[in-house]
C-alpha cells in the first residue's frame, strides 16, 4: 500500500474538470485507490464520490493505492493534481 498526503494549490479546487482528469487517470491503473478528505474516504475512480468530497483550495488530501501498479498510480495522480496549479 502507497499512501501520499497532498495539498492542493490549485484556485479553485478539484472542480468538475480537474476532478474528470483526476478520475479519468486513476481509472487507468489496476490498484484500488482511495481519497480521503477530513475523514471521509471514497473511492477515486468515481467522478461523483471525488466531487462529493468539495475538494477546495489549501485542502489536504490523502492518496492510497494497494494493487499492482500502486506506487504509479500514487506518483501519477500527484503529479497530475500539482499540474492544476495555474
């Protein structure tokens, strides 16, 4: 199991489009992957479960992969969410 803590710098959050993308690429990976935001932990191959989150600015959010590609999938959605800086 791969566990990474994030902050997210991106203005507005994991909104409807960034979530997609967000989504869209941990659908690729075989290995469950989880998001957890205060608490709360969905599963983040689903668009609704991850916008259900109101992952907002200066959130802090936790990344966990277990499969067979986890440490890919945990090292591409981070550097995906770090991409929506703009």
């Amino acid at each position: 199991m791969v566990v990474k803590t994030v902050k997210i710098t991106n203005k507005t959050g994991l909104h409807a489009r960034p979530a997609a993308q967000f989504v869209e690429k941990a659908s690729k990976f075989k290995s469950k992957i989880t998001i957890e935001k205060d608490g709360k932990q969905v599963n983040a191959k689903s668009i609704i479960a991850v916008l259900g989150l109101g992952i907002g600015l200066s959130s802090q959010i936790k990344i966990t992969a277990e499969g067979e590609d986890e440490q890919q999938a945990v090292d591409a959605l981070v550097e995906l969410l770090n991409s929506f800086e703009e």
